[in-house]
C-alpha cells in the first residue's frame, strides 16, 4: 500500500520563480491498484511519480510504503519495493550490451553492493522463460545488443527487467509515447498483463486518454498541484470515453 499525507513540494522557495508544484495531496493506494493519473501539462503528475519514487523529496508531508514511513529515504533505498519506467525507451537499458547482460545488471539492482550474478545455464534459462512470456520471439535472441532492438521492443524487456526482482510497486511515466502506435500498444498491454501476473501496485501517468480508459482500476486527475478527480474501479467503469475528454474541456 501507498499512502500519501498532506504532502507538498514546492520548487524555488521563496524565490521569484516559485512553484508549488504539489499542493496538499492525501493519497491511499491499496496492494494490486492499477492508478491512472492524467492531467494537464504542469499539474504535478511527474512531480508526484517522482515524490512517490524518491528522486525528490518532499517540502512538507508523508509518504509510506506498506506502513514503513519512506518520506526521507533516497530513491535506491527504495529500489527494493519500486520499479519505473520512463518515456525514453533509451533510458532503461544499456545499447552496448546484449540483452542477457542488461538481465544480469538489472538483476543485481537491489542486491547489496559487491554482489555478484554469474551469467549460469540456469540463469540464462530463467531470462529465456520471462522473455518468452512476451511473445515477441526475442528469447531466442538473448545474445543480441540491446541498442540494435526496435524502441517497443526494447521499452517491452525494461518493462519485463523492472519487475524481476520482486518489486512491488511500478511507476510508468508515460511508457508509450514515444513509440509508434503498433509498438505502443504492445507496451502497454505488456504492462498490463505484468501487473496482472506479479499482482503489483501500479501508477500509469498518461496523457493518451484511450489508454486511461481502457487501462487500471482507478483514475485520477490532477490539476494545479492537486487531486481534481478520483474515480475507483466502479466509477471508472461507468466513464465513458467523452466523459473522460469533458475532464479537460
Ligand atoms: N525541478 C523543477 N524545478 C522547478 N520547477 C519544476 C521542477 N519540476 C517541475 N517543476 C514545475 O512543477 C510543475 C509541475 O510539473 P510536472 O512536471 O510535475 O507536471 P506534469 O503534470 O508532469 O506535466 P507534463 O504533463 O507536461 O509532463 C510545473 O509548473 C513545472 O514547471
């Protein structure tokens, strides 16, 4: 569970170009929600993922994690419980090596400094296997350097990587929008099929509202640094995709 209390971030204090980017955003987020966080250009939806994730902190506020209070912790101790995924399908592998090291490297993520993961027959097979639930054909191509991949393609396997070690949580700012249509989908129905199967708590922050629609299990909208709308699983069900668009009308 996620719970966020009265928290604020505010950028510049007390300088003249001062934002108060959030502002008083009480959240709870319980295990296995599928979040939707749309909202026009500025609203806070990155500053939030970013609080959540702990690549900033707070100005005043409470964030915790499953009943453990995380509001001071640095983004890698939080890396054993939160996984993310960014726009740039570049930003979460490594071009020059081949897909199997990019699994060795993403596998030793949370593990304590100077620990070691050989790449054995037995953990090539395990990558081979997550790779094949996929269905992109690439468990076969595992020797292959990652920056020779298609951005969707790779945007699948950093998807796959950031929810191999037990993670909890995935943060997805915008996975999709910098692939082509065919390929976005693909992402998009990879992320849904592994938070499905791993049972995670995630957070999609989009600005294409046919995938608010039709992905998670809540929905909300921020405005100007706070929660505009919140609709849970029944309310969403019931939105239509206008009712959606009338949001930003
Ligand atoms: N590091 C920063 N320093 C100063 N201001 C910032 C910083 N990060 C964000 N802001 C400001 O905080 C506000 C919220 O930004 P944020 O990126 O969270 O919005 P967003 O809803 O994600 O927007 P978009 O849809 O355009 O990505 C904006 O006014 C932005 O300019």
């Amino acid at each position: 569970m996620i719970q966020l209390t009265d928290l604020h971030k505010t950028f510049n204090k007390g300088q003249p170009n001062q934002v108060h980017a959030i502002s008083g955003v009480n959240l709870t987020i319980a295990s296995g929600e599928y979040v939707i966080i749309v909202g026009s250009n500025g609203s806070g939806k990155s500053t939030l993922l970013n609080l959540v994730s702990g690549s900033i902190l707070p100005t005043s506020g409470i964030i915790s994690i499953d009943g453990t209070n995380v509001t001071k912790l640095a983004e890698y101790n939080r890396s054993k419980w939160i996984a993310r995924v960014f726009q740039n399908p570049l930003s979460g592998t490594a071009p020059d090596l081949s897909i199997l090291d990019n699994f060795r490297l993403a596998a030793l993520r949370t593990k304590p400094k100077g620990f070691g993961i050989g790449v054995t027959e037995a953990f090539k097979k395990q990558v081979k296997e997550k790779i094949s639930l996929l269905n992109m054909g690439l468990e076969n191509k595992t020797e292959q350097l990652m920056g020779t991949l298609s951005g969707g393609q790779r945007q699948a396997l950093t998807l796959l990587m950031s929810v191999m070690d037990d993670c909890k949580i995935l943060l997805l700012d915008e996975p999709s929008a910098a692939l082509d249509p065919r390929s976005a989908q693909v992402v998009m129905q990879t992320a849904d099929t592994l938070i499905k199967d791993f049972n995670l708590t995630a957070i999609l922050v989009t600005h294409n509202l046919k995938d608010a629609f039709t992905y998670g299990n809540r929905i909300i909208q921020m405005s100007e640094g706070v929660v505009l709308h919140d609709l849970s699983s029944e309310k969403k069900a019931a939105l239509s995709q206008n009712d959606l668009f009338e949001w930003f009308s």
